[in-house]
C-alpha cells in the first residue's frame, strides 16, 4: 500500500515539474495561442458534449498530453471545470492510437471531451517546448498564466482569470 501511494505521490510531482519547463516560470508572455479547430473530438462520455463555442470563449484553460496515461486521473479537473462554466477546458491529446485514448479515458472516468492530435498540431503550433503535460490559463486567447489542479491556489487562479 505505501508503495502505490509513493507512485502516486512521484507521479503527481512530475507532472508538477513537467508543468513548469518549456516556457517562462510563470507562463505570462502574453503570447497568442493558436487552437487547432479541425481535429476530432472524443466525448468520452454522454454526459458532456464538446461545444465548440469554447473555441470561442474569453477564457481558457488550455492543456496539452502527449498521452492520456494517468495524467488525466493524477489531477482532479472535475471541480474547475464545473465551477466555472466561463471558462472552456480544451485538452488536446497526442495519443496516437484513438482506441487507447478512449479505453484510457473511460477506465479512468474522465467524461469531458477531449480534442484527438496525433499529430501534434496544438504543440507545434504554439511552440510549446519538450514536455509532456502543461496547461495555461488564457484571456482572449493570450497566455496569462499555467495553472492547473496541482497548484493549491487553482481555483482562485481561475477566479482572477475572469475579473474584469
């Protein structure tokens, strides 16, 4: 049992640091993303259908896997994303193979859609540096700050992403 939760405990802390390379420390360059709209989405689940307004939207959370892995289920993304409905959570996933993709999605009860790029059009798009999982925080699609589940402050984050 120890040994599951050390796991755990290494895999939350790598994604914690794979979150802060490959752009500044604090992710507020300003810079514009790009969101590549001719990709296939996946709804893992008939709860939640991808609208794609949030393309759209003022704010984002914009993530980036390069697999689904367990990254999905090492951070609760759940509470965010229903307690701000302002926002869209767009999550592009590399995974080559859709098949895993959805399985993986599905075994690890993540029901919110997710945008299928195998060919890494989101990363190359954005210049985004050698990671595998990163997340930032948009207002009109520029990059205000990263930010996702693992940092304490996440939901006041998001909070100060929509005052105006």
């Amino acid at each position: 049992m120890k040994t599951n939760y050390l796991i755990v405990k290494l895999i939350f802390f790598w994604f914690v640091l794979t979150s802060t390379i490959g752009c500044n420390s604090s992710g507020k360059d300003g810079k514009q993303m790009v969101f590549p709209t001719d990709l296939t989405v996946i709804e893992p689940s008939d709860s939640v259908k991808f609208d794609t307004s949030w393309f759209d939207s003022k704010y984002k959370v914009a993530v980036y896997m390069n697999n689904v892995g367990r990254s999905i289920t090492t951070l609760d993304w759940q509470p965010a994303i229903s307690n701000n409905k302002e926002v869209a959570f767009l999550f592009y996933i590399s995974e080559e193979d859709p098949s895993k993709l959805i399985r993986q999605l599905r075994e690890n009860n993540f029901s919110h859609p997710v945008i299928h790029d195998p060919n890494k059009e989101f990363f190359k798009a954005n210049g985004i540096g050698e990671v595998s999982f990163i997340s930032f925080l948009l207002k009109d699609d520029r990059k205000v700050e990263m930010g996702n589940p693992s940092f304490p402050n996440f939901q006041t984050r998001l909070e100060a992403l929509t005052e105006e």
